[in-house]
C-alpha cells in the first residue's frame, strides 16, 4: 500500500491517535537504532581499556538532521493543518 492510499483510507482522527501513540512508544527506525546503539555500547564497554570513560548509547546514535522542538502553539497549528487537509472537523469551542 501506498503513502497516498493509506492516508486515503484513515481518519484525522486515527491519524492524530497514531502521532500521540508514537509520541509516547516510539516504533520504526529509531527505535531500531536505539537498541543497536545500546548493544555497541555495551560491547564497547566490555573491551574497554582500563581507566578509560564508558562509552554511552548515544555515543553509537546516528546523527541525522536535528529537531527543533515545537511549542504548543506551533504543534495545534500543525495539527489543525493536518485536520483540514484530511477533511477532518475542528471541534473545538
């Protein structure tokens, strides 16, 4: 299934449902990245010199572009776009 047939076949709804979920468990890739950062650094950490700084799971973390956290603000307003591109209703008062 496509990107486009799926968003084609969820509700604003069960889409905004997905985002929270996510934001509370975390699936995909970076999680999947986090558990072999984990595994790297423990492996390190074993075969490390004596003296030496313990390495962290972040040390094994890729890098990509950085986040900028959103205010409140700025995540209602993207939520009322992703509302309304979908068809969704504002239900607030």
């Amino acid at each position: 299934m496509t990107v486009a047939e799926m968003l084609s076949r969820i509700s604003s709804r069960e889409l905004t449902e997905w985002m929270l979920f996510y934001g509370l468990e975390p699936f995909g890739t970076e999680v999947e990245f986090l558990g072999h950062a984990i595994t790297s650094s423990t492996i390190a950490n074993v075969n490390r010199a004596k003296g030496k700084k313990a390495a962290k799971p972040e040390d094994f973390m890729p890098k990509f572009e950085q986040k900028k956290e959103q205010s409140i603000d700025e995540m209602i307003g993207m939520v009322s776009m992703m509302n309304a591109a979908y068809g969704g209703k504002d239900l607030r008062e």
